[in-house]
C-alpha cells in the first residue's frame, strides 16, 4: 500500500498515535522510519540528521527501536538473551573479544547482562529471564518484545499495535507502561486500533486513510473530525453504497513531504 | 576460561545472587595459563594413549578428531547462524590443498600451513557469504552446493593440484595428541565464541532476521563472518587431513563428503557444540565399527538415521542444555545461573 504525500512529525517527549482503517499506510510509516523501505520522494528526519538511506541496523544505534506487530521474538532464545540481543548496539566486542575473553570484554558483557536485567525488571519479567521466549503466554510476550526494545536506551519508541490481542486488564497495565517509558524521557510514537488506548495516552493523533493524513491534532479534536469518522464508520444513507467500492491504487503524485511505496 | 553467566550482583531485584569463584581465579591470565594447562594434559593423555591402543583404532579417534574440528565450523554457519550450507568439504578441499601445496612446493613449515590453509578458506568462505545476501533457505543451499562442485571441477583441471590424479608426497605430520589438542581447542572457541555478543548476534540472525536488525544486528556482517569462521574451521581440517592421509585428490571432497558432515551436525543437533561432537563421533565411529557387517553397514547407518530423525528431530542432544542435565544427573539441583539460550532447534 502506497503512502502518498503525508507529512507528520513526532515531537520530543510526547506519546504520538497515528490511528487509521486497516490498510491506510501505517505500518507503511513505520517501515520507512525504520528504513525498511526506501521513500519515492521526501525526506525522513530525526533532529538533525536525516534517515533516508540509513540502512536499518544502524537505526539502534541513533537512538530508535521498535516492537512489531506480529510479535517478533528470538523464540528458541530465553528471555534474558533476547533482551541481550537488544542491547547489541550499545555493546562493541566482536570476534576477537569473544575468544581472548580480556578484562574490557568481560566488563562490557557484565554492564549488557545489567542492563538487559534492569529492563527485564522494569517490564516485570526478570522472574523468568531463564524462559524461553517461545513458553511464555502473549501478554508476556509483549511485554518481552518491550523490554528488548528499551534496553538499548532508545529516545524513541515506536509500538507497533502494542494492545493487539490484550484483555481490558493488559490494556490498562499496558497504558501505564506507555506512560512509565514516556516518563522516563522516552518519546513514543504508536500505531494502535484500540480507541480507548489511544485516546488515554496520547498527546497528539494523526489519522490516515488510503495513505494521506486526514487528520492531525489533540485526541478530543481527532475524535469530533468528521472525516475521521466518516474514515471508520462510513456516513448513513445514500453514501452508503460507496463504502463498498473497492480500493484503488493511489497515482504517485508527488506532493510535499514523504511520499513511500511499499518494496524497495 | 570464565563463562560468563549472566547473574549479576544483587542490586537488582530478581536478579539471582552470584557464584563467586576465588579472586584470583577470575583473573585473566590466571585463566589463559589454566587453559594452556588443559591442553598439555590433553597432549599428555594422548600421547599415553598412543602408545597404548592399536593403530586401527587410533586412525579412528585421529579421524573423528579432524572431523570434529570440520563440523563444529559447518555448526556455526548451519546450526547457530542458521544458513543451510550443503558444500562444506569444499572448504575442506580448499585448506587441505593449500596446506598441501605450502608443505610440498613451497616448503613451508607444517604450522605455517596449516594456519595459511584455513586462511585461503577463509577468504573463500567470505566469497560464498555474498550470495546470502540475496538467498536464503534452500536457494542458500543451492548455491553452496554449486560452489562445491566448482571448487570439485577447478581442482580437477588445475595443475597445481595435479588434477584428477591426485596431489601426493605429502609428509605425514599429523598425529593423535596434535589434533586432540587442536580439537580441544576448536571446542573451547566455538564456545567463547557463542558465549559472546557475537555469538548472540548470530543466533539473532537464525532466529529471525527482521527483529535482529531493529535490534541493531548486521545480520548481513555476520553471516559472513560465519562463513569465513565456518571455513577457516573446515580449512584446517583439510590441512590435517591432507598430512595424515599423505595423498588427497579432489573426489575425496565431493558432494557426498558434505553430507556426511552436514549429518554429524543434525544428528547432534544443530546449533549445539557438544550435540555436534556426539554427532561426529558417533558418525565416525559407527561406519568403522560396523564393519564386521560391512554388506549391510550402510544400511544400517541409514536406518539409524531415520529411526533418530524421527524419534528425535532435534538431534541426539537438540533442545538438551547440558549444564542442566549433568547437574540433574548428578542430582545436585538446577543450575542458578540463567541458562542464554539451548541448542538451536534448526530447521
């Protein structure tokens, strides 16, 4: 699904939601933050440098992690080495290290096991660090993929559909957590469909649908867009016809801001 | 030397206690002297051994020593990185030929080319990590099995190799407490090596690629470098076996060798260093020691298989984290430390 001519921006500090039908151009965004794919026209900034071409791996390492939607753990992994794994870019040892085992890679080993134990405790999973990831039930499993994300000290977070699959209490639990991380100094930007989530924690929202912005602003402004809720409920009457029309691929008309198509 | 286990001292709640050993055993060179001290012993007990046991079955232990050094590379690429590699005797063809053409033509001391033959298949374990850019899975596999028969086809027709006749007037050079030695150590590496971020960052890559790189893991980096480590492994195998076999000729190399090896690492299961050892023991030792029905041995080696791949999947020690299971067989509890990871299920 193509993202045509949107233009947003995620302020420091703040939870960001961007909100939209399925198919809108979401994951899109993420996906060109993230450097997966590549924008046609636009550029992608984060403070002063920019991330077009940035190949993905390196994205750690500026300072931005991310859950998936799907939950992608190292599942034959245990917790603790998954959340070890997440630190990977705050650590430097290679293969040298690895075998001569000398004093600067033992200590760097023991300051990852600290900070991958403080992250497991701050998600309420250090009890299991020895689990493998794959026996845990799914909540936990979020939570895990949380908890890798924030050991490498990100400045900002981007959840992929962290509600997916919760019960009302892992909601509420999970909205606290948003605000625990925002409060730590942590930016977070989501992509979320639950409305009562989105709606408690965030500072702004923007919604997309057939991949442009429609809307953009405070929660309660969002909620009262008349195109945002024509977007998700479609209008009563005579439109309703329309809304079975199928969808149609957007031209590639290149506006201002970040135009992306999905591949390469 | 120290593993590192991942407790870490109390100021985390959760976090369990630490065993602390005596200071001054954790020091480094401490450590380095214990580890040169094991293998003295090693080349102690072997040459003892030697001495001792009939030459026939001390080929065998020789063999299944080279063999070990050969597969625990093949698990590093295959079983912890997870990239499917169907022409690893091509490494070993690489660094038994090298090594070979430094004793003879150039007259190379024996450690020097041992050490140049895993370095040339080195380099060309670097040349076949490319196309795992582009493939994976059994497209990967392909590709590795064609460049094996490259490297079968160029050592046939090459006249440094002397060709199909084969390359011989090797001096035999290799003995029972060397390549024990060297096997120890080949093991204590490939260990250090998984105990490591950079053993993580592997295991990252055959677990799930797209998640390792929002990780912050190259994943492109290390498969490379698990080919080149993989190869330089297989590299000095083939030196050894060229200086104890004194006559190598590139049929030696082929397909079906890459099998074999590939079976050590599965039947042990893949990704896990002592499942490989076991594995390659066993599918050493076992066509040898079968020889007495020698009509029917390939028979029952492939029966064995079968019965194996479909009683256990995961290979004879897949899925078994082995502090646990000694500690369990000896009765003395589970381990505290926090266990990284098992053995890789594979694929």
């Amino acid at each position: 699904m193509a993202v045509d001519g949107v233009s947003m921006d995620v302020r420091q500090g703040e939870i960001r939601a961007l909100i939209g039908p399925n198919g809108a151009g979401k994951s899109t965004i993420f996906n060109l933050v993230t450097g997966v794919y590549r924008p046609n026209q636009g550029t992608i900034r984060f403070g002063e440098r920019s991330l077009n071409g940035v190949p993905p791996h390196r994205l750690a390492g500026l300072g931005i992690a991310r859950t998936f939607q799907n939950i992608r753990l190292f599942s034959s992994l245990s917790l603790m080495e998954n959340v070890l794994i997440g630190a990977h870019s705050r650590g430097r040892s290679g293969l040298a290290g690895a075998v001569f085992r000398l004093p600067p890679f033992r200590q760097e080993e023991e300051n990852l096991s600290l900070q991958a134990w403080e992250a497991l405790a701050f998600m309420g999973l250090d009890q299991k660090a020895g689990e493998l990831a794959k026996n845990l039930p799914y909540g936990e499993q979020r939570r895990l993929e949380i908890a890798r994300a924030l050991v490498s000290q990100p400045r900002l977070l981007l959840l992929d559909e962290p509600a997916a699959g919760m019960n009302p209490q892992e909601k509420s639990a999970l909205m606290e957590t948003i605000r625990r991380i925002r409060d730590t100094g942590i930016t977070v930007f989501l992509i979320e469909h639950d409305m009562r989530v989105v709606m408690g924690i965030s500072d702004r929202v923007a919604v997309l649908n057939y991949g442009k912005k429609i809307a953009d602003g405070l929660p309660a402004e969002v909620r009262e867009d008349a195109g945002v809720i024509e977007a998700y409920l479609g209008t009563g009457g005579k439109r309703e016809r329309r809304r079975t029309r199928p969808v149609v691929a957007l031209p590639q008309v290149a506006l201002e801001g970040g135009a992306g198509h999905a591949g390469n | 030397m120290s593993t590192v286990d991942n407790s870490v001292s109390g100021a985390v709640p959760g976090a369990p206690a630490p065993r602390r050993q005596p200071a001054w055993l954790e020091l480094w060179p401490v450590q380095a002297l214990l580890f040169l001290a094991l293998l003295v012993a090693v080349w102690a007990v072997t040459e003892a051994l030697n001495l001792v046991i009939p030459a026939y079955q001390g080929q065998i232990l020789l063999f299944t020593g080279i063999n070990v050094i050969i597969t625990l590379g093949l698990n590093l690429i295959t079983g912890v990185t997870g990239q499917l590699s169907l022409g690893h005797a091509a490494f070993m063809a690489i660094g038994a030929y090298a090594a070979a053409i430094c004793t003879v033509s150039l007259h190379l001391p024996f450690a020097l080319a041992l050490l140049l033959g895993g370095l040339v298949a080195a380099l060309f374990g670097v040349v076949l990590g490319f196309p795992t850019l582009r493939l994976s899975g059994d497209y990967l596999a392909i590709a590795t099995l064609g460049f094996a028969e490259i490297v079968r086809v160029v050592n046939t027709n090459l006249k440094i190799t002397n060709g199909a006749i084969g390359y011989y007037g090797i001096q035999k050079r290799v003995d029972l407490p060397l390549v024990a030695m060297l096997a120890v150590a080949a093991v204590a590496a490939m260990a250090w090596l998984e105990n490591s971020r950079n053993g993580r960052a592997m295991r990252s890559v055959r677990e799930d690629e797209i998640a390792a790189t929002a990780s912050g893991v190259n994943t492109t980096f290390y498969k490379i470098q698990a080919f080149a480590v993989g190869a330089f492994f297989a590299g000095v195998g083939g030196g050894l076996y060229a200086h104890t076999t004194t006559f190598i000729q590139p049929t030696d190399f082929g397909f079906l060798k890459s099998v074999e090896q590939l079976s050590m690492v599965v039947l042990g299961g893949m990704g896990s260093i002592a499942g490989t050892v076991l594995g390659t023991i066993v599918l050493t030792a076992a066509p040898e020691l079968l020889r007495f029905m020698s009509n029917y041995r390939m028979l029952v080696y492939g029966a064995t298989l079968i019965v194996l791949m479909i009683f256990r999947p995961g290979g004879l020690l897949g899925g078994v984290d082995l502090r646990d299971a000694v500690r369990r067989a000896l009765m003395l509890g589970r381990s505290r430390t926090v266990r990284t990871s098992v053995g890789g299920d594979g694929q």
